[in-house]
C-alpha cells in the first residue's frame, strides 16, 4: 500500500509552469480517501492541479488547518468544481476575524463559501473522523510557540485586537504522516499532541526569518531529532530561507524542502 503526496499551491517553485502565491494546498492520495489539505489563496490550486493533470472533482475529504486565508482562500474555488468533498475545519476558524499586523495591519480572514451541513465537519476536539483519519484540536501550548505568532491577532466581538491563542487551528494525522498546515501551534506541541508514531511531518513550520535566534532554532533542530528519531521533516510555505539551512545543518537527510508540484509517495 502506498500513499501519495503532492504540492499543489506553495511559495516556491521548481516546477517550470506552475504559478506561486503565499499559500499552502497538498493533495494527499491514499487508498481509500483523496484528502485536499488547505486550499492555498485563491483558485491557484485549481490552475495548478490542471496543469499536473490531477482532477479535484474526485477529492472526497478538504481539510482546513486553520483560519487565515493563505490556507482558506481557495475553499470557494474548490467548492465551485467539487459538490460531494466533506469540509473538515474548525469552528473558531470559521466564525474568528483574523488580522496580521505585520508591515501593517491587515485582514487574513478568509471568506468562507457556505458549506451545506450534510458537508461540515467541524472539528473541537481530537478523534477520528474515518477508520483512518485522525484530526488534531486544541493542541496544548506546552512548548515554545513560533515568534511570528506575535504579529498575529484575532479581533473581538467589541472590535478589539487581541494576540490570537490559534484555538481555531487543526493537524491531521494518517498512517505515520503529519500535518501541520502552518504550525503556528508549535511544531513540538503539535508532535506532542499526536498519539502516535510519526514517520513523515509535512508543512510549514511557522518559523520566519529573523524571529527566532540561531541558538534557539539549533536547540529546536537537536530536539527534534532527539526525540523523534524516525521522523522526516517537509517544509516550505511559511518557513524561512535562513531558517530551513539552520535547521538542516544540525537535521541533515531528516529535513526536506518541498515546493509546487513536489511529489512524494510513501509505503505505508
């Protein structure tokens, strides 16, 4: 039995053809289920999955990691070509008004296609949701959170800015692969969070340049391959240049970039 990962929408590219954006869109093959996780921005992910010959209309589950648009944008798009695919999504990230103040402030709230309820599956807490898919909520913040997280907010019912504490955020697990969406929880608290053996992470990490030291992103990138020493690490999207050859100096083999149209099949 195999599985099957490729990079739809992603930040770079070493695919001559396929369009770029800030966003984030996998599709996941397995044997029983074809799994969207997140959708990128726009309709990018649709103009990208024609150009690799991929047909969405036979995606059956969408799962959304958190509530920024980056993540969430495409859902309408991918709606319009696709009418039987189950929308896994947090209900916070549906009803939260997200702003980054990076730069400037501006809104990162997604605007969400209506999703029939017979489609939602809205996630609050960890459990399966199929025999095989196992989603990941309200990850505990036990360890170091991403520094970015400090540009980001949530507005409040009386239109205050308040830090965003990513309560609306999800990972989902199968089959020995994780996924982190952008990881904005903490790569180490989502791991922890998981409660089982993990072969493969796949996502971004959350971990811009010029946030983290270079000691601190050491000390993550022996942790890591300490504690879960049969894990590889995928990344791209919303991890840094400078970032990713810290971290590969000390992780090697162990950590990997992807990009669009990356493609990766796993035996499981």
């Amino acid at each position: 039995k195999d599985m099957k990962w490729t990079v739809l929408v992603d930040n770079r590219t070493n695919a001559p053809g396929l369009e770029t954006e800030h966003g984030l869109s996998i599709l996941l093959e397995m044997e029983h289920h074809r799994i969207l996780l997140d959708t990128g921005a726009s309709d990018m992910l649709i103009r990208n999955a024609e150009r690799l010959g991929i047909d969405l209309g036979t995606v059956d589950y969408v799962f959304i990691s958190h509530g920024h648009s980056d993540h969430a944008g495409g859902l309408k798009n991918f709606m319009a070509i696709n009418d039987k695919a189950k929308i896994i999504v947090s209900p916070y990230a549906l009803s939260g008004k997200f702003y980054s103040k990076r730069r400037y402030l501006h809104s990162i709230t997604t605007e969400w296609p209506e999703i029939p309820s017979e489609r939602l599956l809205s996630i609050e807490q960890s459990g399966w949701i199929t025999n095989d898919l196992y989603i990941i909520a309200r990850i505990p913040q036990v360890h170091p959170m991403p520094k970015g997280n400090q540009h980001l907010f949530v507005e409040t019912a009386d239109g205050e800015y308040i830090p965003d504490d990513f309560r609306h955020e999800l990972a989902l697990y199968t089959n020995g692969l994780l996924f982190t969406g952008c990881a904005h929880s903490g790569l180490e608290n989502i791991l922890a969070a998981t409660p089982f053996p993990v072969n493969e992470v796949v996502g971004g990490f959350h971990l811009l340049d010029g946030h983290e030291s270079e000691d601190e992103l050491g000390e993550l990138a022996y942790r890591l391959t300490d504690y879960y020493p049969q894990t590889h690490f995928h990344t791209s999207h919303c991890t840094g240049d400078a970032v990713f050859s810290t971290l590969k100096d000390v992780m090697d083999e162990r950590l990997q970039a992807f990009s669009c149209g990356t493609n990766i099949e796993i035996e499981i």
